[in-house]
C-alpha cells in the first residue's frame, strides 16, 4: 500500500473559483479591448489593451489553486519525460520502414480485393461493359 497521503487545499473552493472566473475575464477583456481599440489610429494601444488583459489573466491564474496543481503538474510530467526510453535513430529507422511496408501491402491487398467484388459485383449483377 502507499503510505502517501494527500493534503487537501485549506483554501476554499469558491475563492479558487473566483479567482479562475476572474483569469478568463481578463483574458477574455484583453482580447475585446484589443478589438476595441483597433479602430484608434496607434496600433500599439490595442496590442498592449491584448498583452495587458492576457498577462493579468495568466499572472491570476498562476496564483490560484488550480493554476498551483497545473504547475505542479507539469513539474510532474517533466519527471516522467526523463523516465521514457526514447529509441535510438536506427531503431526509429528501421520501424518507419517495416510500417510503411506493411502499408503498401495492405494498400495493394485490398485495392486487389476491390478489383475481384467490383468484377464480381458487375457479373452478378450483369451490368457494366
């Protein structure tokens, strides 16, 4: 058995829903305020509307709860990554080729199987030249 544990969050739900509703409304504002101010004649006014809505979203999203496990998360699966043998070149090679046959004979077999139902079809059938 695993003696590990999980702690729960002392936090409330509610504040980490907030505080993600809140994340997708910056973006979400940064996005129309870049739409908004696409009509002004500075182009950089919208662009910095964009960057400064979707900054303020990330940088609220980072500090809820939701935005702590998806960090701890990735630091996880950056963990597992180092774990996964990842196959030499040669081997890399050498599979790609045994698929790409398999698919050409596959390829071949069934458009020869095509031929012989449709043939067969046209027979039965009696229509066809």
């Amino acid at each position: 058995m695993n003696d590990e544990t999980k702690h729960t969050s002392t936090a409330p739900a509610a504040t980490g829903t907030a505080q993600l509703v809140i994340a997708i409304l910056l973006a979400v504002g940064g996005i129309a305020a870049f739409y908004f101010l696409k009509t002004r004649p500075e182009a950089w006014a919208s662009w910095a509307g964009l960057a400064g809505g979707v900054v303020l979203g990330i940088l609220v999203f980072a500090f809820s709860p939701y935005g702590r496990r998806f960090w701890q998360f990735v630091l996880e699966a950056r963990v597992e990554l180092r774990k996964v043998f990842w196959p030499t070149r040669q081997e890399t090679l050498t599979t790609t080729v045994v698929v790409l046959g398999f698919v050409v004979i596959a390829s071949v077999f069934f458009w020869l199987l095509d031929l012989v139902l449709a043939s067969a079809t046209k027979f039965i059938t009696g229509q066809g030249s």
